[in-house]
C-alpha cells in the first residue's frame, strides 16, 4: 500500500511538472492534474490540500536534483574562473528541463511563509556553491558577488523563458560573458 501511494504521490508531481512546463501555475489545477494521472479529482486531495503544497514539493523534490547538477559541472571544471563559468552554463542549459521551468513558472505569492523559505533557503544553497570559486579569483566580497552573479543567471533564465529575440545560446554566451568579466574585474 505504501508503495502504491509512494508511486502515485510520483506521477502526480510528474504530472504537475509537465502542467507548469507547458502552461505556467494557471494550468495547474487539480482536475488537470486528476486527468494526467487517471486519478478521480477527490483523490488528488488525499495527496496534496492545495496547489501551493504540490509546488512546495516540487521544490523540495526537483530543486536538490538541480543544484547537484550544478555542482557536478563545477567539480568538473578547471580553477575558479572555470568553476563561475560551469555555474552559470549549467544553470542555463537546465532552462529547458521540465523540472527547471516547473520551478520557474511557480510564483512566490501563492507560497505560504514557510514554503517561500524553503525555497529562499535551497536559492542560497544554490548560491553558496560559487563563494569559494570567487573567494579563489581574489574577489574581494566574494558574498556579495556570488549574489550579482545569480542576479544574472536569474536574468538570462527570464529571458530565455520569454522566448526573447535571441536565441538561448547567445543569452548565456552573454550572460557568461558579463560574470567573468565582472567578477574578475
């Protein structure tokens, strides 16, 4: 029983992944999610009381799995120049994954407190991965730093996320460009 319920708890935060990857938080509702997975609608209750609290364990699922994917590609690169360089890229090529956008599309204001900081607290998980990669170039606010630099990886992923007028390869080619230059400057 515990792993029939384990496995549905699965497919419905699969099926909220693509909801939000495709359609943004308007598309995630219980009913779309009752139909993706075949469940009946009251049954999706049994799983989650609300919409904010399958976005919550989106987060707490898919965002651990995205910053060990981020600090795989910096354990990989050469130095700390190379190291701020695989942050960023990483962060960008995982603009695409479904897991990504589902945790871009969610929007803060339909968090409660204590979600939002979670999230807050993954984000500088996320941006502590980089302080000893600036504290290596001789920045001399390393902190401060690794904070502008997400500010332009946050940047670069909205912008790719709009579709903009670019193509996604030359918004990280820039936004690349822009850290090493900045932190190194």
């Amino acid at each position: 029983m515990a792993e029939h319920r384990s496995m549905q708890r699965a497919a419905l935060l699969d099926a909220a992944r693509t909801l939000l990857s495709e359609g943004g938080t308007d598309a995630l509702t219980f009913p779309a999610l009752a139909e993706r997975t075949g469940l009946a609608r009251s049954s999706v209750y049994e799983y989650f009381r609300s919409r904010a609290a399958v976005v919550e364990e989106l987060c707490e699922v898919d965002f651990p799995v995205w910053a060990a994917e981020v600090a795989a590609a910096m354990a990989a690169a050469d130095g700390p120049g190379a190291q701020v360089e695989a942050y960023v890229r990483k962060q960008l090529e995982l603009v695409g994954d479904r897991r990504h956008r589902a945790v871009v599309a969610i929007s803060a204001s339909e968090l409660d407190a204590g979600a939002r900081e979670k999230i807050r607290a993954a984000h500088g998980g996320l941006v502590s991965m980089i302080v000893d990669a600036l504290t290596g170039l001789g920045h001399a606010e390393p902190r401060l730093a690794a904070m502008l630099v997400q500010g332009v990886v946050d940047a670069a992923v909205r912008r790719i996320e709009l579709g903009a007028a670019e193509e996604p390869g030359v918004v990280a080619e820039a936004a690349v460009s822009m850290v090493l230059r900045g932190v190194r400057g």
